[in-house]
C-alpha cells in the first residue's frame, strides 16, 4: 500500500544514536512519559472544553488555525486561498476541505526536520491511531480515518483532555474577557483544571489598531467608562482579581521591545488622553507608555501575586499586503535582534529582588541565552527564564537553549516547558518531544560524566512537570 | 620519506564516528558524490576557459590569488612581501615562487582545523595526486609534482573542468562588462556552460571609489553617456539583457547593510548629479541611494526574471594602511552584525509577495540564521537563504547553518550550495566537503529517527544538486 | 554513609561517550594533564603567598569570595545575609561559618551541570581528599575534614602552589598598586614565579566612582601629584615599568563598549581638568577619554612590549540597591551584546600591523566569535583571541568557542587558557576541565577525519601549554 510504514514513530526518536546515550534517554523518558500534562500557557479556546462539542473535520482542525503550517506552504508558492484563507472582503466560498487536506499532504515533505512534521506524525499515529504515512497517495484515507474518530465521543475535547493526561491547562485571554467560557467549564462540574492568563497588550498598546475597542471592552466588563489613566489603572486592577478569582495565576505580555521604566502620572495621562481623543500617538511615546505599563503590571504582580510572563521580540505582521487582505497571526510575524539587560533594568531595580515578584522571559533572539538571559536568571530572585518559543520550541532549538542557559543559570532558573499552542491535538505531541530532548540531553550529560544517574532521574521530572508548576505558582491553591 | 602518509585523504572524512550515523552517511554520500556540480555563484574568470591556456606555476594558482591564505599567514607574522604582493608603487620584483611556497608549506599547521586545509588537502591529492603530506620538507618535491602536472594538457582549464564534472559556472561580472570572455568562449563551441551573473555594486555605490571609472566604462559598453539617474537606469536595464543573453540567471549585490527604502525620483537624481560632479556624498545619503537602488533592481528582477542575489555584512578594507598598501580583497574584510527583519521590510512588502521575484540571502552574522533569515524564507514566496558564506564556508559553518535554518525554513527554503570561490581548482574539493556535511547532517537525522532514510536520499540529491539548479533558475532554457 | 560515592570524579569525566572519541581524548589528556600550569591572567592576591599564612576555614575560602557561588544562590532566594555579606553600614556579626557551609550544601544541586559543580567537586576530591558527595547530609562532615585539611603544612599557599605545579601566575593590580607584595615574594627567595599585570582601568574611568583615589594613590605611588593629563601619562608609564621590573608582561583593560579612537590633546586635557576639579563628566566624554586612553595604552605596549588584554561588554553592577547594600563583584555584572570590528578599528589601523604590539581580546557576547573576533584575529598580526571568559569558561562554552573560533583563526591565532580566577584552590580544578575538553574537541577532530592523530598531540600541548606561554612573551626573560 502506498505511503504504509510499520510504524511512522520510532521508539527511540529523537535520542541520540550512540548508545551509551540512547540507554540512559530511555531509562530517563521512561519515567516522565506517563507524567500528567502541566500546561501554564497556551493558546487553546476555553470555549471549546466548555461547550465539549465535536471538534470539525480534520482540515478545520489541524491545517488551518496552524501559523506554522499556513507560512511554509505559502513560502512554496501555494496560496492562501488553496489554504483555504480568503481575502478579507471577498465572498469566497471557504475552499473544500478535502481539497486543502490534499494539497497540505501533498507539500509534507516541506516540513521534513521541522518540528511541524515531529508534532503531526505524533498527532496522527498517536492520537487518531493512523498508520501510515501522510503523502499526497495517502491523504484521502487518511483524511477519512480522522474525520471518522472526530465523530467518535472518544474524541470529544473533554475527552481527549483527560486521555491526554492534562493537570492543568492555561488559557491566554485579552483584559477585556469577561471569563463566561472559564465561568461556564466552572458551573458544568466537569474537574479539568482550566485557567485563564491575564495578557492586557491591546489595552497597553496605544499605537495598536485595537485599541480603542479593546478600552471600550474594557469598560464594558468592568461596567465603568475608562476615560483617564487611573480608570485604565483600576479597571486593570478589577480585571487582574477576577482572573485570580477563576484560577489564573499568571500574566502575559508581548512586545516587540522590551522596555521599561517608569513615566511621571502626567506624561502618562497625557498620552492616555491623546489615544482616547484619537489623536496619532507617536511611536516613541507608545512605547513609554508601554514601558511604563510594564512597571505597573509588575507592581500589581508583586501584589497579586499573578507571574509574570514576557515575550519580547516579535516584528508582527512584517508583511503589510499579507496582513491586510488575510489578516494577523498567519505566519508573517518576524523575530528580531533584542536587548534584555538595559531594557529591564529599571524593571528589575524595582522589583527584582521582591521575593513576592516573579518575571519569566522569553525570547526569540537565541543570542541572548548566555549572554543576557541566563546571567539576569542566575542573579534575580525575581526571574526564571520559559522554555525555547515560538521558532525554538523544536529539537535543535531545545538543545541550544539547554547548552547555552544551564551552565549559568542551572535549571531550576527556569520555568519548565510551555507548549504555548493553539492546537488542542497537539499539546501531547509537544511534551512529547520536550520530555524526550531533554532525557536525551541529561543522558548526554550522565553519559559523560558531567552529572550523575540519580541526579538526572530528578532533573528530568523537574523538567517534564516540577518546574512549570512551582514557577507558575500552580501548586499554590489547587481547586479542591 | 619525510611527510608522506598512507593517504591524506581519509575515505570517512568529515563524518561523525558514531557507527549509526557513519554507515548512513556512507550511503547518502555514495549517491551524491558523483552528481554533476553545480556552481551559481563564484568568481572565476571566464578567461580563463575562454583562452585554455595552461595555469601558471603552483604558488600562482594556489597561493596568491587565495585571501583566506594570505590572512591566515599574515595573521601570524608572514609579511605579504614574503608572500609575492608587493606594496602599491614599489618595484619590488614579485618574489620567487619556490620560496613563497616554501613559506606556505612551513606555516601549514596554521591552517589545521579550518577549511582551507580540508580544500587544499583535496586539491593535492584528488585534483594533483600528491601522495605526500605537505609540510617544510616536502614543499619542494610537492611544488615539483604541481608543476610538472600543469604542465600536461590534462590540467588545462577545460580539460579539469569537464573532469571535475561541472554542468554549470557561473561567473561573477560588474555591471560594466562586456562579456567579451563568455562571447569568445561561447564562439568556441566548447559545450561547457559557463553563465555571468550581473553585479552592479560599483555602478550603485555612490561612495566607493572605484564609482565613477565604472559610471564611465557603464556608459562606454551601452555606448551612450550616464549623465543623469534616467540613463544610469536605461544602461543597468541594457546590460542586465545582455547578461541575460549570455545565459545569466541572476544578479548579486554586496552590500555592508542590507537597507532597502525608495527615494522620490527627484532626491535619487540629486544625489546623483552630486557624484556625478565630484561633490562629497555623505554616507548616509550613499546608502540611501543603495537602498533605492536595491528596490529598482528588485523591481527589475521580477520583469526580467534574473535572481537576486544579497550578500550583506562584510565591513570592506578594515585594515587602512594594509589595503591602501596592498589592495583590496587580501583578507582585510570583517563581518559585522547585521539587521536583516527591518532592513528589507520595504524591498519585501514591495516585492517578497511577487511569483516572478526571487530574492537569496546571504549572511556573515549567523545571529541571524535562527531569529531573522529561516523566518523570511518561511513565510515570503520570494525568499530563499543562500549556502552558508565565507568564513561559514566550513564543516562547523554548515552543520549550524543546517540546525539553525531547518527547523523553520526546511530545506526547499535553502537554495543550495554555492562554492563562491576564485580558485577554480578548489572548487570539486568545495563541493565534495559540502556533500560529505549534508550526509553527515542527514544522516544523524536518520540515526535519531527524525527523518527516514527514504526522506534523506532525497534530501541529499536536493542539496548536492536539485535545490541550486532550481533557486537559480538553471533547469529553465538550457543551452541546447 | 549518606551522600558517599566510591568516587564523585569520574576519570572520562567530560569526554564524549563514543568510543571513537574518548579512546583518543583519553590519550590526548593524558599527555597534558602533568603538564606545568601557567596562569597567566587570575586574579588570587599575591599577599596570599608572600605572608603563606594557612587559608582560614572552609567557607571564607570557598564561598564567601565565589561570585558564582553567591549570586546562584540569591538568585534561588538566599539572601546574602545567610551567605554571610552583611548590608553596608551595619554591624550584623558576619555569619556562623559552619551555617553558612551548611546552607550551601543543602542547595548543591542547583550547580548541576554549571562549571562551579564540576571544579568545586575536584576541589573537594583531588585537593582536599574527600571522598564523599556534598549535600545536605554530608556538609559538616565535609566541613571538618577541609578545615582539619586547612590546617596542616601541606595546605599553606606556597605548599599548594608548588603541588598544583604552577609554573607562572599572574595577578591583577590597579595602576597604583606598589607591589609590595610581590616585592616582599621576590624578597623572600621563594623560587614560585608570581607577576603583576597593570590594570588601570579605575585611573582611566573619569565617571567611575573610585577615579580621584585612585589617581590620589598613583599620585603617592609615583611620588608626583598628577595635577594635569600629560603628569596622568607620566605616572602611567612610570607605573607601567615598574610592573615590567617585577616581571609583568602584560596589561588589562575593563571596559563596557570597546571603543577607540584619539583625542586632540586639548580635549583630553580639558576632559581630565573636569573630573579632577569634580565636574561632572558626561557619560559620552568619559566614554571618549576611555577611548583616548586605550589608543595611549597600546601606543605604549607598542614602546614597552606588554602585552594587551582587552575584556569588554559586562555591565557592571546591574542591580543598583543590591550592589549599594553589599557592594560589587558579588555576581551582579550583565554582559551585553558587543561590537568590536568598528569600535576597535582606529586602534588596529594605529597599531595592529606593529609586530611590537600585541591584543587579546576577549568577549562575553559569543556571537562575535565567528562574526568579528576570528576574523580580526585571522587577519592582524597584533591579534590574538582569550580563553572563553566567565560565563562562557565552561564545557559547553569551550566547544562553542572551538566551533566558531578555530574555522577562521586557526588555534594559533588563540592565547591558550586563562583560568582568571581569585579562587587559588580552584586553579587546577579549571585548568583540568580546559585540559580535558580540548582533548575531546581534537578528539573529536580525530575521529572525523579532520586532523590526525600526530597534529592532535601537538596541538593539545600548545592549547595546554605551549599557547599561554608564547601569547603573554612568558618565554622571554624567564627569572633565573
């Protein structure tokens, strides 16, 4: 049969071919394997736990909401509209999921050595039990074998959740939410532990093309107009206790910049009111105003006690054109060089040795690692560094994250792994793969002598599950 | 006998000892080691195939013309007077050939560990058939047995070129070239394909010195005086026909920072008219003329189909004293850091989204691989990210080029590998170096089970071969 | 027993599993590891061996002088109280030594895999003799036995000295220093080879807050007050000779950004008469004089033949209220990301071509290895590159600075290792894992093909030995 492989997942994939590493990856991954999922951020709908509904057809579920998928093949020539994505404003028809599904099948070589293809490969063959190998000849029956288990109750999200092994599971939702998916998942009774995150960037961001609305949502939920800076600053008070109120225990944050420091109160109104009356807010001034936020949100977080997460680094939306006839979050966002040390010193000054403050960073420039991250990790109380992101999050990416922070930092200045996704099926796939890089890169260290067996055995669960929970506070007020 | 070895080319050379990962890069290399080689980028002298006539003495081909040499012994005290380079404007005679050799030969352990012994090793054994290792006491029998071969009809330049199995060369022309030596050498009726590709730095760079001798030799071969901007652009978009019907396929542009931006007419024509006159142009105003300039040829590459080619980051001439006595292209130039995201962000929303465009970007800051090239070629149609590049020309060079670039941009986003060299007779020893890394490469993906060995034999022949010729557009209008 | 291993130091210790690689690292090290330590940039106090007074008890030699120690352990939660670093200006007692011993034992895990485990565990093994593994359990067992130790003939400084078999150690002394010490070492006949290096950063940085004393102090060393620039450099050479004639080769130079470039004489004198008078000195003018003064530095290497060290991009004291409670040099400097092709330029145009002068540079920001230290290594005869430094003085650090390095600048374009440390005991402890991993590296080069075996064992001697010692002029004008 065309396409049929014994088995597309190897038991011994991704660990290193020399044996005396490869015995110890599997000794270690034995062990962290069965570990319940912590998963403290993410990008999965709550609504859809909440509603428990069957999810779509396999295109709707797998192809389409996936930025890396949609970028790679558009980089090859294959548009967007045979994705399946139309112009905004036109009234094309959404494009025929089998069709999508088979051109997607028909380019899976594209993604040979990407994380993409080790996350799929696992989603099929482990998820929805396909065995063979997805290609053009095999993307038909392959499509039918998937869309027949989505209609199965076995694959319902709840479902799914709980084969899945989740503990825990974070959503990232805008200030402005007013929780009734998390609200709604809390009355059903059902006992998965879902959590939102405060993440307020539309409403920091003044040169943001949403940020009027999302002030006005703001309001909304809040039940007050915002119509200066201190009603910004109280709404985002109220809003950060009713996420701690639904189990939140953490914040987050994405800039491009990551700048702090804080403004006087009347530059801050100022720019405030600028913004509110539509006037152009120059980009300087956003990014103050920003800055400025950021050692607001840091205070309240040495309050409130919600973590503080932040990704900085991301040139979003690079392709004006791409952006404006399809819109954002389609693979067109662009990492940039970044600078941590001058930029979060005043930050850090301030509340960096505040035991109650607690900052993760990410970033998206690897030559930060060692140079800037791990240093700021292995001196402030206050910060951890989170797991490889975005670009990173990937075999190789996981490796030089490993080699380059731990010398410095150790490990229990970070924060354990984040599979920060939108994609409810390939959560599993991406512990997966970080729980085997790692027993693969502590055997590696067992395997020379750097550390010992017994050391590794706790390092390894301290990575697959102790860290992510200690450093998101998840382990503090579990709901009983 | 002293400095004589079994053989100085090992049959297992470059790959890893692991046996599982050996045995498979045995294998894939076994299928690439024989393909045809493919050279879109270098620097070769048509001449020297348009005349035949034999090479010169051993330090003539081998030494002098090598900046990667001449550094290397420089670096450590040889004064390029002992190496045959004589200062600007002395009359110095050009230094006995034998001694420079000599010279080499005593300093060749400088070289352990970098590529220019992997190549050079190639060239003496596989190209020369030296059985003897080089060092001080056997300079003089080594040189002897070069000597004598040169001297055959079977090392003249066509003669090694159909030999070491070149399907295509591509020269490396400024904007100002007649082609003269690709006329004759196509009047010959010598079937090798040897192709110009259009370099017009120094007709853009209104700061450089050499800018107005070529404004004048530009002027001279499309007979018609540059006396404004609107005839600099005619004479650019007459000669880029004439390349092309040499068989060109693509331009290149070398440039310190990769800015791209477009100027109104009004002010790309008042600087202009500026250098033109003789006035100072200031730096800043230079590169904005480049930057323009990048955009029109990007805009002309996309009518005219020739692919563009950017190598940015080289820091020219760092070395006053040594270049104003010496020349350039000696081994003075240093990378710097450079910014790729937002640099190109203009030429990209104008051009990246274009089917018919087609831009490959080198870089000499590999910070970038990871954070700004692999994103680019992932998500625009019209990028590809060149091989690695000069002083990343090597095995470490590849294999992070490879770890850095794949897990974004997978492979059919690279566009191959390109020699880029002056030494003609490096060039088998350049390829068969890159062939033995990419198996090394694949083959440990194989080993770790992250691809399967059905996917790295098809990998393999796309990086021996496939990929070049298609980035480069090689596989349209073939010479018949 | 509790936290007993039949031995914590593992003879393969660091070497790569594959046998193909150990069996040669194993014979590499063999050969090296009895080779002659020369040391020659650290930073123990030459007063330790002139009094070779018994070292006080186990935690003020180990952990109260180790920044590494101290700011992983804050950065975990410790205060520095609990490590026994009162905040300025009180009279808190100074900490039960055997508390704080205790302290850190229990937190030894957060070392894993950082180079402060894998020296401190051979500080422990193979000076102190103690045969078990350090935890919670094992400390004050441990304690007794170092202190029991500490207290015998064997463990004086000078008994140490001569069982860690240094040949040459150099130690760092500000421009005032009057080397009483190593005058009263050269005094008593004690044939140990100790030199000062001359490091005037504190007389060069008008903006550091220590800068009038330490001109006050060159001032009474020099017998001169220095009332205007031009008596500055008259004391600075003064200076400079008087460390040549107690055996200094080289000098040291601590800066933030490596910028160079002259001053006219007048703004150097008006820059000085600013600062002397208590003027303020604008960041950018004291950045210029730093500048200045580099450029007068090497002017004067150039004339006397010390050798140059240059060590840039830590911002120092990042976290302004911890170094205002407990001071610097307590784990709170910040490396940044460094540029050195532009900013080094005039000094090399001035003197990197003179076969007098002589720069290491060394760097925290590994990007630059490949980028622009090789380059500019592999290209001037005045430049050499230093040992992989601070945070990057670790296995994985090492590898990288051989993968990025050695590819371009070959490794005698490298200045050997410098262990730069203030911790006499860990001297061996890191000249054994630099010596092992360089085995491993070239055993590794081995292996693949790359080198062979006969160039291996060279060239693990001069990274071992020979390297250090012709870098820093240690072979001219030994001390009889």
């Amino acid at each position: 049969m065309p396409g049929t492989h014994a088995s597309v997942l190897h038991e011994d994939r991704f660990f290193d071919s020399d044996p005396a590493v490869r015995r110890v990856a599997r000794v270690l991954y034995e062990e962290t394997r069965g570990l319940p999922i912590v998963s403290p951020h993410g990008h999965v709908d709550a609504g859809i736990l909440a509603d428990d509904s069957p999810f779509p057809e396999p295109t709707s579920l797998l192809i389409r909401p996936d930025h890396y998928i949609l970028r790679m093949l558009y980089s090859r020539g294959v548009s967007m509209e045979q994705l399946g994505i139309s112009k905004r404003g036109t009234e094309d028809p959404p494009g025929d999921p089998r069709g999508i599904w088979k051109t997607f099948a028909a380019n899976y070589h594209l993604f040979r050595g990407t994380p993409t293809a080790a996350w799929l490969d696992y989603e099929l063959a482990a998820v929805f039990g396909v065995r063979s190998r997805l290609d053009a000849s095999s993307a038909a029956s392959i499509y039918g074998e998937i869309a027949e288990r989505l209609a199965s109750p076995e694959f319902r999200p709840r479902a799914l959740f709980e084969r899945f092994n989740i503990e825990i599971l974070a959503t990232t939702n805008p200030a402005s939410d007013s929780l009734e998916a998390h609200q709604r998942l809390r009355d059903s009774g059902w006992p998965g532990r879902v959590i939102p995150t405060f993440r307020p960037d539309a409403a920091i961001d003044l040169a943001s093309a949403g940020w009027k609305a999302e002030i006005d949502a703001l309001g909304d939920v809040t039940s007050s107009p915002i119509l200066d800076y201190a009603s910004l600053m109280r709404a985002l008070t109220a809003q950060r206790a009713a996420f701690c109120s639904m189990g939140a225990t953490a914040t987050d944050h994405g800039v491009e910049v990551p700048v702090t420091g804080q403004l006087p109160y009347a530059e801050a109104e100022r720019l405030y009111q600028r913004a509110l009356a539509g006037q152009e807010v120059a980009p300087a001034d956003a990014r103050s105003f920003q800055a400025h936020m950021l050692m607001q949100m840091a205070r309240l977080s040495a309050e409130d006690g919600l973590v503080m997460q932040l990704h900085a680094g991301a040139l979003r939306d690079h392709n004006d054109s791409f952006t404006r006839s399809y819109g954002p979050h389609l693979g067109a966002d662009i990492p940039v060089a970044t600078e941590y040390a001058r930029n979060l010193r005043p930050l850090l000054n301030e509340y960096g040795n505040d035991s109650r403050f607690r900052l993760i960073l990410f970033t998206l420039d690897e030559s930060t690692y060692a140079r800037e991250l791990a240093p700021l990790a292995g001196h402030y109380p206050a910060v951890l560094l989170g797991a490889p992101w975005w670009f990173h999050d990937s075999i190789e990416g996981m490796k030089r994250y490993r080699e380059q922070v731990t010398e410095t930092a150790g490990i229990w200045n970070t924060a354990g792994f984040t599979d920060d996704t939108r994609a409810f099926c390939s959560i599993p796939a991406r512990h997966d793969l970080s729980r085997r890089v790692d027993a693969n890169w502590l055997a590696g260290l067992v395997a020379r002598h750097v550390i010992d067996l017994s050391d590794a055995h706790e390092m390894a669960r301290a990575l697959a599950y102790d860290l992510a929970k200690a450093a998101y506070r998840l382990d503090q007020g579990e709901r009983g």
